[in-house]
DNA sequence: GTAAGGATGCGCT
DNA sequence: GCGCATCCTTACG
C-alpha cells in the first residue's frame, strides 16, 4: 500500500501519494469553464478523500465522467428537478452535488461553469490509487462512492476548500487520442439529449463502467 | 395521500 | 437479460 500523505494541500502545497508528487488542488478556475472541457480534463486527476482532520485516506485517478449542462439538457437535474432540491447545481463551482437514486445509491457530481448556469460533471469511474484494494471494483458511480464514503453530508461541499475531500492534479497530459466519446448511460428519457456523445472515458483503462 | 420513476448494482438465469 | 433492493422527488388528486 502507497505511503499517504498527512496534511491538507492548498493551492501551493504539495502532495505525495507513495513516491508520485502531485500537483496542488485543483482550482475553481478549473471547474468555471465549458462543462464538456471540464469533462474531459477531468481524466487522469485525482479524486482525493481525507478524515475530518486531512489525512488521506483514499485517492481515486478519474477514468470516466458524464457532461450535464444546463436546463436545456432534459437530462440534467436542473431540467426537471425543482430548483431548491438541485440548488447546489446552480451555484458556484467547485461544489459538489450529491443526490440519491435508486432508492440505494449516492452519485457524485462536480458543478462546473458560472453561477447561474445549472452544470455539472458526474464521476462514474475511478481507478483506485491509494488507501483502496487494488482489485477495488470502482468502475460505476455508485461504486465510487460507497468506495469512497461519499453520500448526501457531501451536497454543497466546497471541493476547493474542504478537508475531507478534493480534486488533484498528477500532472499528467492526456492527448485526445486517450479519450473516448460515446453517449451518456440511462438516460434514455432525454429525448433529444439523450444520444449526446457527453460520456467521456479513457480509452485504454479497464477501470471504465461500460464500454 | 398516493403512485411512478430514476445519471444503479447485484445476483440469478 | 431480468428482477429486485429501496427511497427521494415529483405530479396529481
């Protein structure tokens, strides 16, 4: 298992997992841009989750993601949820918008773009890093997450400020040869939305949900 | 009040 | 490939 380490990373600290030094936490200039770049750059960053004091406990490298953008997108929240209930989806970014589904299952999303333009990032796949088996199934969303110990307490958490969980970079260029577009998983209701290529995973990582 | 459905995963067939 | 687990949100009455 790859030494951790202990203490919470800011904008110019730095961050070992075993011996790969990691580049600070992203920024939220990162998350306020096009949702579909965010989607895409997202792939090869680093999922970090830590105790309430900032040790790390778990680190995840992004392999796939879902774009959701805005009220036009009938798959979006904000399309068809009431604005309270999907709040955090049109604020800032940088948050982190947790919703429950199934009946069972916690999803994790990254909300992207400006204030005001309900968008966001969901994370359906992460290869496990650190603090995880390596043989950790954590090829779906709500894999990740109960993987993660991530449920509904997270909903509007700050990821450019939290201790228990946040984004990092590994420095680490994917060229547009290592991703793949396809479309977007269960949404087969979105009429019109519902065969946009917004799925975005990388292509040679078996850690993906679905090929 | 009640019913229907959902950005899913698992086990069984 | 199908059913189920199991619950929050929504729409409708």
């Amino acid at each position: 298992m790859p030494m951790l380490t202990i203490g919470i990373p800011t904008e110019t600290s730095e961050l070992h997992v075993g011996t790969k030094l990691m580049s600070p936490r992203l920024s939220r200039r990162f998350f306020q841009r096009n949702t579909l770049k965010v989607a895409r750059e997202l792939l090869g960053k680093y999922l970090v989750r830590a105790d309430a004091r900032g040790s790390i406990l778990m680190v995840g490298r992004i392999a796939e993601t879902e774009a959701y953008q805005g009220v036009k997108d009938k798959a979006c929240h904000a399309s068809w949820r009431k604005r309270e209930t999907c709040a955090v989806l049109w604020g800032d970014a940088g948050h982190a918008y947790v919703y429950f589904t199934y009946g069972l299952h916690w999803l994790l999303n990254l909300v992207t773009e400006r204030e005001g333009f309900p968008a966001a990032v969901l994370v359906r796949a992460v290869e496990p890093i650190a603090g995880l088996k390596p043989s950790a199934k954590l090829n779906g969303p709500a894999k990740l997450t109960r993987a993660l110990a991530i449920d509904g307490s997270f909903n509007g958490e700050d990821l450019v400020r939290s201790r228990r969980l946040w984004l990092a970079d590994g420095g680490e260029k994917i060229g547009r040869g290592k991703i793949k577009a396809a479309k977007r998983v269960g949404v087969d209701y979105a009429q019109e939305y519902q065969d946009k290529p917004w799925r975005f995973y990388l292509k040679d990582s078996p850690f993906v949900s679905k090929k």
